[in-house]
C-alpha cells in the first residue's frame, strides 16, 4: 500500500512494515544462521525496498533476538547481559572463555555504561516485555510490497526533526489526550520491535520513538530517528491526513524548507 503520511511528510525513504510470517519471502535478506549482526541494519535496508527476514536461529544478536520478539535472548549472553550494559565483567574477562569474548565484544571488560550499575541494568532488562512469538519468521518488509492476505504489527518510519514533530502531533491530531507518542529507553531494535508490539494490545496505542541508541547511532545521519507506529494507530493516522495541519500553511512552508535542503538517505 502507499502512505498518504508518507507523502505528506516528504518521506525520503519507504516505510517499513514488520510482520510474523511462517515462510521466508523469495529473495529476503537473512543473517547467516548464529553470525553477528545488526537489526537495524536491515531495518536501513528495507526503507531502500529490500524485505528483510529473522528467525530463532538469524536474529543476529541477543538485543536483536529480544527486541523482534524471540524470547529472553539474554539468557546465554556471556557473563551476564547486566555488566555489559554497566559497569563491565572484569572477571569474566580474565577468564579463558572471557579473553575469547572480549576479542569481539570489547566493551564486556568496562561495560557500555548504560546504566550506572548492574542492578539498574537488572531491573532495565526484567522491566522489557519480552515475547515469544509464534510465528517462524518475523520480517520487514517495504510498505508498498505488503501483500493483501500480510497484516502488519507495526509501521515504523525514519524521520528527520521536522518530519517526526509531524508525526507527534499527527499522532495526537485526533485523540482527547496527549501522551499518545513515547521515547522510553532501549535497544533500537527494541523500540521498533517488543515495544510498540505490546502497545498493540493496548486499546489506545502509542507510537514509540527510536534510534536513541547511542550504539548504533553512527550508522544513520545525524538526524535520523525513526518512528514507530502499531498497526491499529497508523491506520487512524492515516485516515487523519486529508484535512489536518499537513496541509495547512505551517507545515507546507516545513515541507518546502525540507525539499529545498534536500533529503538526508538513511
């Protein structure tokens, strides 16, 4: 399908549909089944046309395994998910199977620093809503190349500050409240996974805000977020267009400084 919030927004890239599927699409990107890789990565190169596919065994990381809904990924995460995301594993590094680790994850000895110690890390990752989906495959796939009989979990966008302060207040345009978008702190592709996943339940779902992951924030411009929207709000999103701000002077003259500048490419 087309999006009008695309159109209307001046989207540079095409959004991005994540799904659950039991079959692989015919030409999908896949991580090689236990190698290392980013989620994002291909979340960047869905917004280019390519879909994308995860399962159990191709999630690419276990923050990638958790935030597409694979369960607690974390579980074998070597010397503890908590230290890595703190204050580091020293210990552990020293040790032989550590030392073999540390070659690939450097910061496991001093940790990210994340969180000021492990047992906020702790109560970060028990505060996750990890979900263990029954589908094989969850994918991403361009908006446009979703097919009649595919429903959507999420949308998610990659946005510039003008395009995102848009989709805030389109988010809200046509609600009685106005807490309707949220930026709660987590991996990437936790906050365009697991995250608007569970506001899928809700009876009024927000859009979450991503990309604040300092991690991996060097593999989009620098003013790059995305935006991610449950299935049920882009829809009511969507039927918002015709009629709002989007059409009205302030916006348009946003619209014109933004095609003037030309669109940063994810």
């Amino acid at each position: 399908m087309e999006s009008a919030i695309a159109k209307a927004v001046g989207l540079a890239s095409s959004p991005v549909a994540i799904l659950e599927s039991d079959h692989k699409p015919e030409g999908a990107m896949q991580f090689s089944e236990g190698a290392f890789g980013c989620v994002v990565a291909l979340l960047k190169s869905a917004t280019k046309g390519r879909t994308a596919a995860f399962s159990r065994k191709t999630f690419g990381c276990p923050g990638g395994g958790v935030g597409l809904g694979f369960g607690n990924c974390y579980v074998n995460f070597p010397g503890g998910i908590e230290p890595f995301l703190s204050t580091g594993n020293p210990e552990f590094c020293r040790s032989e199977f550590g030392m073999a680790v540390l070659k690939s994850m450097p910061d496991l000895d001093e940790g990210e620093r994340y969180f000021k110690t492990p047992e906020i890390a702790h109560d970060f990752v028990e505060s996750l809503p990890m979900v263990d989906i029954a589908s094989e495959y969850l994918l991403f796939r361009p908006l446009q190349d979703v097919q009649d009989d595919e429903l959507p979990k999420v949308v998610v966008m990659l946005v510039n500050p003008d395009q995102l302060s848009a989709l805030v207040v389109l988010a809200n345009y046509g609600r009685n409240s106005q807490d309707n978008v949220i930026t709660p702190f987590a991996a990437a592709c936790q906050n365009i996974g697991i995250i608007p996943f569970r506001e899928c339940s809700s009876d009024r779902p927000r859009a979450v805000v991503g990309l604040t992951d300092i991690t991996v924030r060097r593999m989009f411009p620098v003013d790059t977020l995305s935006f991610a929207m449950p299935w049920s709000l882009f829809l009511e999103m969507e039927s918002n267009v015709e009629g709002s701000f989007l059409q009205k002077r302030h916006w348009q003259e946003l619209l014109e400084r933004n095609r003037k500048q030309g669109p940063a490419q994810p």
